[in-house]
C-alpha cells in the first residue's frame, strides 16, 4: 500500500472572526501551503475533500467547487463531507484513502465553520439535528443534556468528580494559553470552572466548548512526492474509522463511546503501535466528560479512571500523553467541520517539533480522535515521525 | 491498481413518497443485497459513502450512521458526502477509492432524498443554495432560470430549437414509460412539451425535471470479491471528476460544462475508450437543454449538433447511443443525492443485459454523467462487461 504522509498543515485564527467564510478557509490554506518545505504548486492537488456541517449558516452550497475556486484550485474533483462534527475527520480519511487508490498524489482535507454570524435559533437548529432526531432532539434534548446524561452515569458507576471534569477544562486553559490561534488564550482556575452557571447537570459552563469560526487545511501526499516536498514528512501510520447508532438508549453502554474503540483497535493495529506508544493526542473534548471518555476508549488509561488520572496531571504537556495540548475544543475552539483537519495541524506541528511552547517533548507517535454527536460517527489517525513497516 | 466492480444496484421507486427517508433508503438497500447473485452479508460492507443534499428537510442529521444503523451496518465507517445534484456520483467515486485504497473489499456506494413532504420554502432554499449565492441566487436566478440562460445562448450560437429540447422530454417520458421505478411512466407528444406552461424562457415544465423522493443503492467490491459474489460483475472501468467556478458569468462559455469535458477526459483515458464506444448513457438532464450540453460534452457529438442529433432519435433506445433509458431525471425523477447512484443502477441492468423493455442491445461500455449546481461540480463514470485491462 502506498504510504501517505501530511507535507502540509494550517488553520486561521479559531474565535469570533467577522470574516466570510472564504476568507477563513484562504487564511487556514494560504498558512497549510506555506508550510510545505520545498513548496508546492496549487494545481497539484488532485482531490479535495471539505468538511462543513453549516456552510456559512446553510447559505453557501456547493462549498467544495466554491472553496477550490477560492484557492485557485476550480477544476479539481472537490466534495464536501459532512458528518457532524468528525466531519473534517472523514474528509482526511477520505483524502488519505484517495492517495492511497491512486486517483492521486496529493489531496487536500480541510474544513470550515462560520458559527457566530448566524442567528441563535438557526444555530440552534442546525447544530442539534447532528443529534438523535426521534428520541432525542424532539424531546428537547440537546448535545449538553446529552452528555451531561454521559456524565452522570460515568459519576455513579466510577466516582467521577466534579473536579475531576473541572481538571480538563483547567488544563486545556492552560494549554490554549500557549497557542496563539486558540479562541480562548487563557488560563482559569478549578474554582472558576467549579463557580461557573450550570448549563447542564453536572456541566457547567467550562466543561462546555464554545461557538467559533474557523478553518484548518491539510495536504497529505503518497510517498514519493511527501519526500520531495518536504525533509519533514508527518506519516499517517493508521486510519480507523467507525459509526454507532445515534441515539445514547440504543447503546449498550453510556459510559463509553464503541465507535472510539473501534476506530482506534484499527488506527492501532495499522500503525503497529498500542496506547502506551502515543505520545501527543488531540481528542475530541466537546465537553470535558468527553475527553475522559476518549482517554478511557482509547487506551490510555483503564476504563473509570480518566477522571482521577487527568486530576492529577498525568494529561498535562509532560505527563504520560500530552492530551489536547494545542488547548482541544474546549479553549482552541471547536469550529464544527473544522474541528478533525485542525486536530491534524496541530500534530503535525508536534511530531515536527514545531508547536514552541506547548511543545510535547520526543512527540514521535501522535493520535487524533475526532467524533460527530454523541459518538455516532469517529474518526481515529495515528501519525508518526518514523516511517511506518 | 484493483479493479473494482459493481456486484450489486438497487432503487426504491422514485416519486412521490409518503414513507420515511429511512424506508426508502431501506428498499433501495435491500433490492441491492437481492441483486448480488451469490449473496452477500451486510457485515462485510467496510466503508459507507452516503449522498444525501436536504437529509430529510434538514432535520435527519448524522444521515451516514443513522443510514448504516437502519440497514444493519451499525458500526460500519460511514459518511455524508454533498456536492449538491452530483452528491451520489461523488459517493461512488469515493467508494471505489476505498476499495482501490485496500481501506476494504466491499463498499456501499447510496444516496437518498425527500423532497416532496417538505415545505415550498423551505424546499426552494435548500434547492437554492446549491447554486451560486452571491451573483445568481440573491439576484432571484434559480435553476431553471441558470439554465435557460445556457438554453437561450445555445440557441443563438447552434440554431438549436424548442422543439429539440422538446425531443430530449419526448425521448425521456418514452423511455421512462418501460421503467417501473420511474416517477413518470407515461409518453408525450412533441405538442404536449412545446404547449406546457413556460417555466424560464425557453424552457417550459416538460424541459425540467421534477420534485422527487427517491433512494439508490450499490455495492462495489475489489476484483476478488467481486469475483466470489458474482458471475456477472460490471466493472468500473474509468473514474474521472472535476470541479468548475459556481456562477456561470464567470466561465468561459455559456455553451459547454468544462466540469463535464474534464471528468470525462479522465474516466475515459482510465478506461482506454473514447466517446464512440460508449453503447449505453446515463446523463444529468436536470433540464433538456442539460442533456444536449452533455452528449456534446461527453463527445458523443461534436459541439452544436446535440439538438438536432436528439431530435433525430440518435440518442434512443437503438440509436448510436442509448441516452438515458431509464427515463433520466426527466421522468425516472431527481431525487437529488440519489441520482447518481440511480444512474449506476441503471447502467447496472443495462450492462448486464437486465433492462427488460428498456435495454439497449449488446451494451458494454456505459457511461453515467452527473452534475451538481449548473456545472460546479461533476462526477463521470465508464462502466464496462468486460474486465479492464
């Protein structure tokens, strides 16, 4: 199989950002070029795969041959590949697997949010249909009622605290503090995050991500090319992938995501490596129960013990796995569609030892684990700064 | 490279639908999985690409796992993919890149759309949006209204009629009238299109396509597999895609879809064929004068000569090249995220001799053309008996 590796990775500032969508997505791309090495030409991209859920408040349609066009890129096969939030995972799996069928050598995944500049009913909207419709939704059931049930169920069945959510929020500040695109470049206190309005029983208002615009590009090459184009290939050593059903009652359990698991058993068994080899992870934190989930499915602790394990700064930069050091979904910002392709930027800094001071050290094996709802769809990649076999 | 192969097709009905997006999408899968000759077990889907543009009037979202749930394939990596009119032809794209890739043997290749049980506002917004926004769209140009401008400049450049739009509506119904899965299975005459009411000058109701509700499915398998489900697999010969500017003042000319002439460079250099040998076409006629653009843009004539060479039944049942047997979008229906992969499950039949009333004799090479928007994006396929070399 054609090994694929990132040659270039960018995003725009993650906030409240008044610019049209296109600007954004030029900003993230024009960075994502300039930070292929050796350089590359536009119009070597093959394939280009963008994620959106909202397209610019549901206004502009036929995003990806818009968006190609914006880049100078009209002509190349474009689509946009939409699943909730793992929406701009899928479109990096999707470009991945377009290198490695030979339909090309280079292909860009991206995506991009507009999320501030619509009305609040609207946002409301087309955010929750993401959701379970039928039992959930419909009941007035929204993504913080539904991980807030996550959360209650993880509290009774292993004695999660709300401290022990409030340390995600704490750390994730912190490291949002030290990346200069993050929404939130600050840090706050456990008190703060404890003291917080309730937005959801157990969540508060820290323990929920926010609304942003956003973009993140990322151009992944077949190997031939990766080695022309850059000195500092980022390999993509594993792709898992996987679906689960979307209403939380039809799963076996609410105390895990199986579509995590999945994902990451092939991610993991691709790459060669276990959870103990990861490094650097930038997992999906919509809410912080939901990073103690992700660091429980994918390994890198025992299942009921995320929560005690992120308290006591075993998740921190330094610790056992730098979890979410460019600040995750929670302080860098979680532009929906956005959200995957900006995950892989931020690895790829990392693995190339280019993220300054939130710098993981030895970042030689980095994972990305990005979800849409409540886990019905997951992405899982494992990059790494060695060849893969 | 592997060589990939359709090994299974299915359709529900299209046309106006009273049952669930879900039942249709479920009819069409389950005539798929009766249509693999040797069997086949849901379990061994390894990827889904469903298309989908209104999911539902907006309110299903997650639609690619909530899909692989309703079919038995919970857990089964699965993501919406959109390029507006083209988002099933992209589907399918996309899933013979996985199989190609080796991501898995088997994909599902789907699309599904209601259009019919939504409002008019809400259905003409997300209709809209599809097109270009800031110049066409705001301005009050719908789609038929885009595309009698490519009508009335086809017009003042080739001399071509009303009455050869009318032939591509005439053809159309005769074709749709053998097929019990279209929305319109009635002839008309020639008088009947040029009297109807007037839509966007030149082209009056029988030059547009429909409101449709409707689902397609199809399984694509690597050759091996293909092999053991099938005697009878139609072999996906030639891939080609392409992307153009969204708003038709900015194109070079009103009178061709440059996405069409490069999609198809692509699939028929991947198929070592050339337009002359396609026996079979399924083609995106939106609107009649979209069918005209094609089969000139597809080369089955030169530029110009696509009216008079419909109205001289060139392009029927028998002709030089069956356009459209099943009735196209004219009177099989546009179900729009479905569409493309209607297209396949015609050629499908068609290929393996399985049309019935409809078929066109000794068919070996077909061809599916689908479009998004007014040319934005575009999907072509060469589909073929034989093995490719």
């Amino acid at each position: 199989m054609t090994r694929v590796a990132v040659v270039g990775a960018g995003m725009s500032r993650f906030g409240t950002r008044p610019e049209t969508l296109r600007a954004l997505f030029r900003e993230a791309f024009d960075e994502c070029l300039a930070t292929v090495d050796k350089g590359v030409a536009v119009e070597d991209i093959g394939e280009a795969y963008v994620g959106s859920v909202g397209f610019g408040g549901l206004q502009l349609g036929n995003l990806s041959a818009l968006l190609a066009h914006e880049i100078g890129a009209a002509g190349v096969p474009a689509r946009r590949v939409e699943n909730a939030c793992a929406s701009s995972g899928f479109a990096f799996r999707d470009a991945v697997a377009a290198v490695r069928s030979g339909a090309c050598d280079l292909a860009l995944a991206a995506g991009v949010e507009k999320m501030n500049d619509v009305s609040g009913l609207h946002q409301r909207y087309w955010l929750g249909v993401s959701g379970e419709t039928e039992w959930e939704r419909l009941a007035g059931l929204t993504f913080p009622g539904v991980y807030a049930l996550l959360a209650q169920r993880h509290m009774i069945e292993y004695g999660t605290t709300r401290e022990d959510l409030a340390a995600v929020a704490v750390k994730n500040h912190a490291n949002g503090a030290k990346n200069p695109k993050a929404q939130f470049q600050r840090e706050i206190t456990p008190q703060q995050a404890l003291a917080a309005p309730m937005v959801a029983d157990p969540l508060g208002l820290f323990d929920c991500c926010s609304t942003t615009d956003g973009a993140a590009c990322v151009l992944v090459a077949g190997e031939d090319l990766a080695r022309r184009l850059t000195d500092a290939p980022v390999w993509v050593a594993g792709a898992g992938a996987a679906s689960d059903r979307l209403a939380a009652h039809e799963r076996p359990s609410l105390t895990r995501l199986d579509a995590t698991e999945r994902a990451a058993r092939v991610a993991y068994a691709q790459a060669g490596v276990g959870p103990q080899d990861v490094d650097v992870a930038e997992v999906h934190d919509c809410f912080t129960i939901a990073e103690i989930l992700a660091v429980e499915d994918l390994g890198f602790v025992p299942k009921g013990e995320g929560g005690p394990w992120t308290a006591e700064g075993r998740s921190r930069i330094g610790g056992d796995v730098a979890v979410n050091p460019s600040g995750g979904l929670k302080a860098k910002g979680h532009p929906l569609g956005a959200t995957g392709a900006g995950q892989i930027r931020e690895l790829f800094l990392q693995i190339r030892g280019e993220a300054g001071p939130r710098q993981a050290a030895d970042a030689e094996v980095a994972l990305a684990h990005n979800v849409g709802g409540s886990g019905a769809t997951c992405a899982v990649h494992v990059l790494t700064k060695e060849v893969p076999a």
